[in-house]
C-alpha cells in the first residue's frame, strides 16, 4: 500500500463541546502523535499497540501543557483510511483543537481536503464508493430511518448487492471471452439461451432496487406534504399548533418553486416537507388570492394531504371540493379543526378525520399517529433502499441494457450484441462500488463531505 503526505484536520465540531477530535493519517502520522504527545506510560505510541487509548500530555513546540488528553493510532492497512493514523481525544474546546492542528502544521502535515480521509479509505480498497457515501449520509441523517439505511450501506449492503449481480454479469462476459480468445481450448461452447435466467435474474433484482428508490427519497428528503383548505378553515393555525408542537422538529428550507417557503418538520418518526407555508401564512391578508386555487396547485406536488375542514361550521362545496380531491390523493388525512368550539355538521368520508384543536393542542397526537400510520417503517433489509440520486441513475442505466440485453436474445441477435448490452450494465452496476466510476465523479463526491470527515 503506497501511503501519501500526511494530512490533519479536527473531526468535531466548531462549537464548544465535551470532546473533540484532530486526526491524522498518512506516512508521518504517528511520528507526528509523537512529536506533540508525551504518554504518561513513558512509551512512546510508535511503541503502543494500535487501536487503543493512550493517557497523556499534549505538548506545543515551547513545551507547553495544551492539553491532557488521549491518543491513539492505527497502523496500515487496518485503520479507517488504509494508512498510519493517530488520533487525539482532546477536551472540545475550539482554541485547543485549533492550537494542536496548527503544531501538527508545523510539523508538516497538512490540513485535509473535505471528505479527505474516506477519500483514502476508498483508493486505498477499504470500503466501496456506495459505503463511503453513506458515510455522509449518516452524518446528514435527518431521521432515524434514514441513519439506520445509512449505516446499512456503510456495512456493504448495498455493495454487496451490486456486487453480486455484477459477478454474475461478469461469467457471462468471461466466458463468451475465453471462447473467442482462445478458440483451440477445450471450453465449453458459449450459448446465448443458457444464460437467460442469469441475465433475467439481474435484471428483476435491478427493478427491485430500483423501487425502493421512491421510498428513499422520501425518506432522506422529507414527504412533501401540503396543508389545504378554504380561507379561515384554520390552516395556518393548523402549521403554527404543529411547529409549536413540542416533539416537532423544525427546519426552514426554500421552497421547491419561486417565492415559496417550506418548513420541515419531525412528527414523531415522520418527515414531512410542508409546501408552499408562505401561501398559508398570506391567508390572513390575501384570502381572496389564495385559498382554494392556490390549495390545488400544493395538492398537486404533495404526496400528503393534510386537508382542513372548519369543524365548528357546516361543510361548504370549497370544503367539498377539497376533500374529493384529498380522496384522490395517494395520502390524505381530514382535520376538523376547532375542536374546542361546538357546532359544525358531521363529516362522511373514507379518509381518516382528526378532530384537531389549534388553540388547546388537542388531537395534534393523533394527528402524529395517524401520519405515522400512513408511512410505516420499510419492511427491507437495513441498507438496501435507494438513497442516493447517483445510485439510483445507475442502477436505471443497468437496468436499460439488460432490458435491451433480454429484447436482444429474444429477438435472435447475435452473441456480440447480447454482449454488449450485459457489459454496458456491468459499467452502469460498477458504478456503485467505485471500480468503474470516473475520477472527476469521485472527486466531486468527496467534494460534499466535511472536513475531518
Ligand atoms: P386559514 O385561513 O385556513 O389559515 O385559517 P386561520 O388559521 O387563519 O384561522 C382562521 C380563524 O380561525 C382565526 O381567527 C383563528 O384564530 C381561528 N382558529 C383557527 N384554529 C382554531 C382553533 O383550533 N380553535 C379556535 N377556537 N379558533 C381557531
């Protein structure tokens, strides 16, 4: 293994905190720990065993105390990056960390690029490109779910997956190959027909990937949900009662289309992406503008409903309109809002109805349960659904040529042809592990993680 200059950058956080983290990898790493730290053991780490934690002094270039703290080291190959690497547990402080990464500059090393060190991990054969990836997903993880399908990939599920269907792609090749190369061996003559099944067997695990890819998105991205219903029905009261809700969580991102705000919001497990809360905030002074027209257009890009019926007056034909659509909707949920004032008329309609009360809170729980019900934990494997724009591409483009692999064969075509298509697959699959990405893809990729990371 050909071990590079050696690199430094703090892994935690910039804000003040119990713990933080300067790591180094590459040739200099633990001659460098050494340099700055002073084991209370006596031993110096170059002589510690790898992988576990040291005590002791960490010292500046004047022999100044900046910190009592641990250290340790792997050694190549078996460290995260492939390479020497050292490590200081120092007290989280940002002066600390940052006075250590400065020495560990005069020394030498050098400040790591963003994503620098999983970079190494993944030239250096530790881990696939689709496991490096999950690394930042897990660290951009917004819900549990997303961390746990995370960490699943991480752990090779998704590689391993690939892996497998690229293998079997790659017999096919081989031996259509090793008969036209080596004509006078004794092998085996390549027949088309015999490698159907594999072929369809690839093909039908590719679409089924490709399925949870809809699910994956979701997931990572928010469920864009739209809160609908005629002026004064009580939907801005309704997305209030919820960003006040104390289990949500909520962040405010811009808005898919111009001049639109979302709000992305936790409830419970869920999360949901709201559409176009600019428009439900203007409600109180534009009701004439907004309402019903501009309800339809959000109904039209959320994959949930959240439809708002006044509960304390009669049901209207605006309010009809709205929940017929709402029972066209791939999810919906009704809130007879006003809980807490009497009147309004009974409500018939095959969807769930919450009785919500924005001023008292009541029913909000519900309202949590109810879409928690509508968006149950996937049933696969941790790992194997589709996160990832770049996988989910590629695994489409596959799945192209072994379609056009399968027409091929049916339709008569010769081996070449077949062949062709299968390797053009095996390219797209490839891409998922990193053994045929393109290193300017790669280099973009590593571009988006943290430093340190
Ligand atoms: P929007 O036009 O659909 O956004 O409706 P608003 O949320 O602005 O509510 C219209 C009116 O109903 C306002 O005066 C609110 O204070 C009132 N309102 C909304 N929700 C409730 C509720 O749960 N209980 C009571 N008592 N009043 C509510």
């Amino acid at each position: 293994m050909i071990m590079s200059d050696t690199i430094a950058a703090i892994a935690t956080g910039s804000q003040i905190s119990a713990i933080g983290i300067v790591r180094l990898s590459g040739e200099r790493a633990i001659e460098l720990a050494d340099a700055l730290f002073r084991p209370f053991s006596g031993r110096a780490m170059a002589e510690s065993a790898p992988r576990t934690l040291v005590y002791g002094k960490l010292l500046d270039r004047a022999g100044r105390t900046l910190d009592i703290c641990l250290c340790t080291i792997s050694r190549a190959p078996r460290s995260y990056t492939g390479e020497d690497t050292a490590e200081f547990q120092c007290h989280g402080s940002p002066v600390v960390l940052r006075a250590v990464l400065d020495e560990l500059f005069a020394l030498g090393a050098r400040q790591a690029l963003p994503g620098e060190f999983t970079k190494r991990a993944f030239l250096n054969g530790m881990m696939a490109l689709s496991s490096a990836e999950a690394v930042a997903d897990i660290i951009d993880a917004e819900t549990a779910e997303s961390a746990i399908n995370a960490a699943g990939q991480l752990a090779g599920a998704l590689d391993g997956r690939a892996e497998r269907i690229y293998s079997s792609l790659a017999d096919i090749s081989a031996h259509y190959h090793a008969v036209l190369d080596y004509p006078d061996e004794d092998i085996e003559d390549f027949r088309l027909a015999a490698y159907r099944r594999t072929v369809s067997a690839a093909r039908d695990e590719l679409a089924a990937l490709l399925a949870t890819y809809e699910r994956g998105k979701l997931m990572t991205s928010g469920i864009p949900a739209a809160i609908v219903g005629r002026p004064n029905a009580g939907k801005s009261s309704l997305l209030n009662a919820l960003l006040g809700y104390e289990r949500a969580i909520v962040t405010r991102v811009p808005g898919t289309t111009r001049d639109t705000v979302e709000e992305k919001l936790m409830l419970g497990r869920v999360c949901l992406r709201l559409i176009d809360t600019a428009g439900i905030r203007e409600t109180d002074d534009e009701v004439e503008r907004l309402g019903v027209e501009r309800s339809r257009s959000a109904m039209e890009r959320a994959e949930l409903i959240i439809a708002v019926v006044d509960g304390s007056e009669c049901i209207t034909p605006d309010d009809a309109e709205i929940i017929a659509a709402a029972e066209r909707a791939k999810h919906a949920v009704i809130v007879l809002s006003k809980k807490d004032l009497s009147g309004g008329a009974a409500l018939e309609s095959p969807l769930r109805v919450v009785n919500v009360s924005s001023v008292t809170g009541e029913g909000i729980d519900e309202l949590e349960r109810v879409i928690g019900q509508m968006f149950p934990s996937p049933e696969l494997p941790a790992g194997e659904i589709l996160t990832n724009a770049r996988h989910a591409e590629a695994v489409s483009r596959a799945l192209e040529h072994l379609d056009a692999a399968l027409g091929a064969m049916d339709g008569g075509a010769t081996p070449d042809i077949v062949l062709t298509e299968t390797e053009g697959a095996m390219n797209a699959i490839g891409e998922l592990s990193g053994r045929t990405v393109r290193e300017d893809v790669t280099e973009r990729i590593f571009s988006r993680f943290c430093v340190g990371k």
